[in-house]
C-alpha cells in the first residue's frame, strides 16, 4: 500500500541533501544516456551498412570476365576471358543451388534513346527475366520482361521512372515506342528501384533482343545469380564451383583470380553482419560499464546514509521497528533515486538522437539512429533492479543494527 509518511521521510531527506542526491543521479543519469545514445549510433550504422546492400540482393553470386594473369596448359597469360550464353546455360544447369540467374549484355558505344523529339543517353542493360530479383526492381506499371520476350526476339522494354519523366513527362508511357539508336522498342513496363534515382534512370531489354539489334552474336558481359536460403559455407562452395566450371571452359588456371572476378556477396554481407555483432557487444559492455558505475555510486551513497542515520534507525527499532520496514525505507529510498535519474537519463538520450539525426547531414553510412522501444523499456527495468541492488546492501546492515549499539554510535 501506498505510505505517504515513508514517502515524506523520503523527499525530506533528498531535500537536506540535494548535492549529494545530485550527483548521485546524475553518475545514474549520464550511464542510461551513454548507452542510449550508443545503442542509437550502433543502430544508425547498421542501418547504413543495410542501407549500401538496398539495391543488390545480399544472396548472390557476381562473375565478371577479366583476363588470364598466369600461363596455363601452354597457353600464355594476358587472354581475355570472354563469356556467351553457354557459360550462362551451363552455369545454370550444373551448379546446385541456383535460384534465379540473368545475364547482362552491354552494347559497344552510346546508345541514344529518343521519343517524339526528346532524346537522352541512358544505361541499356540487356538482361533475363530473374534480373528483377537481382536488382530488387519494382514494377510500378505494366509488366516485366519475361522468357517470351527473350524467346521470340522481342521489341519490348521496361524503363525507369526517371526515364519515363525524361521522355515522357506527364504522358502515358505504356505501349508506346522509344527509339534506341533507330530501332523501336514498346514500353510494356515501368519501374522504381531502392537503389535510388541514379537506379531509374536504366532501360532493361531482353538480352537475346539486343545481342541480335546491337550486334552481340551470342556473348554477354556478366552473369550473377541468387543462393536462395544457402549458408555461407554452401555460397562459398557453389563460388568455387563457379570458377572451375569456367575454368574448364575457357581453359585459364583455377587459380587464376584475374581470369574471372566471382564476387560472393554472402561472404561481403556476413563480414559487415559479423562486424556490426561486435559493435553491439562493445556498445553494451561500454553502456552497462557506465551504469555499474553509476550504481556503484548509488550504493556508497546509501551506505553514508545508513551511517549518518545510524541513530535514528536505533530509535526507530527501540520503538518497534520491524528490520523490514528498515530495510523496506532504505531499498525505497535507493530505487526512487535510481528509477527518477535512469528516466531523465533515457529522456535525454532519446532527444540527442532525435537532435542528432535532424542536425548531422545526410549520409549513407550513417541513417536514421534510434533506439528500440523494447530496448528502452528493457534499459529502465534493469535500472530499477539495479538500484534495489545497489541499495539493498546498505539496507541490509540498517536492518541489523542492535538499537543500543544504534544509540550509542556518535
């Protein structure tokens, strides 16, 4: 039940002492801030690093071509590794664990796009239909490309958003024809991308399409695909299985780093997972550190309480005082101070972050810093059990003091 003399006796001593309840709650204070401002800063560089892997998904497999750096079955270094459509067919075929796999094939030169008298030079990416779940593209309007379109050669394409405002402006898009370098092509899609502006301004056409208009007989400039729900030690098997099955076909090393660039983005996306664990951890061992700090000192000022009222707690248990009472006021005493700083101290953090994210400027490594809302709660209850513990030992020995000991003590 709610005591209102204990209360009383509670805030009158904080008044006769407001120094010394100060800075005790403030140590208290500064430690919940310092790890919500910490636990906020190592969530705004988190969300960066997710923020750099928005665009490419995290579960998948890049091979770029590059050329042969050693020699290799009487063949001399220096060969450019020049990959076609069979590697792509191949590698799809034989490789366990392939999810979604596409090409890219770029055509040599500027490719001018034009509609009506509007023109601009865009990036063309001559691609598969799984290209979408590469790229995490969303379809705003229309469709994608799909395997008809590759199938019968068609003259179809799926432009940005930006593209769209570039050529079109406020005009319908859908079904009509652009033109690249002379040949039309119908606009059956239009799309958004994570990646940003810089992202929509793209045009994707079937890749058999633009081999046949633009030149490029049976070759393509890349492949990646996706890994599905693989771990990374499968990722880095299905990898290495990559370079040997190209190295077979294009007869390079498999040692031959530069013959072919495989890039496992598993691997990368696990590095900064593993990274960000451990900034984690050194955020929560550097935050509870100040904490415990802060009730350390908690403690030693219940301790010179219990000294300075050693008399009165004698007189208090002369007159009937239960040692449970005695403690009952002490620990009340420690948790009130303990509860009011730790919420000061949460308030505080969650305002510089909010400050922080407003004033600092904008950048891609650093996004939206913040504290979760169960982290916070969670924070306050392991304070409030904090100051019963800091204060439970000071009130353990006023509940053990012999009232004519108590009454002798100057």
């Amino acid at each position: 039940m709610f005591d209102l003399d204990k209360w009383q006796e509670i805030l009158a001593t904080i008044r006769q002492n407001k120094l010394r309840t100060f800075l005790t709650g403030f140590s208290v204070a500064w430690g919940i801030l310092m790890l919500v401002v910490l636990m906020g800063s190592g969530e705004g560089l988190a969300n960066g690093i997710e923020y750099q892997f928005r665009d490419d998904a995290v579960n998948s497999i890049w091979v770029n071509s590059g050329q042969t750096s050693i020699p290799y079955a009487g063949l001399q270094p220096g060969r450019s590794v020049r990959f076609t459509n069979e590697d792509h067919d191949t590698v799809a075929r034989d490789v366990e664990g392939v999810e979604h796999i596409t090409s890219r094939f770029y055509a040599s030169g500027t490719l001018t796009v034009a509609y009506q008298g509007e023109t601009g030079s865009f990036d063309i990416r001559s691609v598969h239909p799984d290209h979408r779940y590469l790229e995490k593209t969303i379809v705003t309007k229309g469709r994608y490309l799909n395997d008809l379109d590759l199938a019968e050669y068609r003259k179809v394409a799926v432009i940005g958003e930006r593209v769209k405002d570039a050529l079109f402006a406020t005009r319908p898009a859908i079904g009509k024809y652009v033109n690249i370098n002379g040949i039309p092509f119908r606009v059956v899609g239009l799309f958004r991308d994570e990646g940003g502006q810089s992202e929509e301004e793209k045009i994707y056409l079937p890749i058999t399409t633009a081999q046949k208009a633009f030149g490029g007989a049976n070759r393509i400039s890349m492949f990646m695909l996706t890994t599905g729900e693989a771990d990374l030690e499968t990722t880095d098997g299905m990898a290495t299985g990559i370079r040997q099955l190209l190295a077979q076909r294009h007869r390079f090393s498999p040692e031959d780093r530069r013959a072919v660039f495989v890039r496992n983005m598993n691997e990368f996306f696990q590095r900064f997972v593993n990274l960000m664990a451990g900034i984690r951890i050194f955020v929560w061992i550097i935050g509870i550190g100040t904490i415990l700090a802060g009730v350390v000192g908690v403690s030693n000022i219940m301790m010179i309480v219990v000294k300075e009222r050693t008399k009165e707690i004698g007189v208090r248990k002369a007159l009937g005082a239960t040692p449970g009472s005695i403690l009952g006021l002490i620990l009340q005493e420690s948790v009130f101070i303990t509860a009011i700083a730790g919420y000061v101290g949460l308030v505080l953090g969650v305002a510089v972050l909010e400050f922080g994210a407003r004033a600092l400027p904008h950048s891609e490594f650093f996004v939206n810093p913040g504290i979760d809302l169960r982290l916070a709660l969670a924070a306050t209850a392991v304070l409030v059990l904090a100051g019963a513990a800091a204060g439970f030992i000071p009130a353990y020995r006023a509940a053990r003091v012999r009232p004519v000991e108590a009454l002798k003590d100057e």
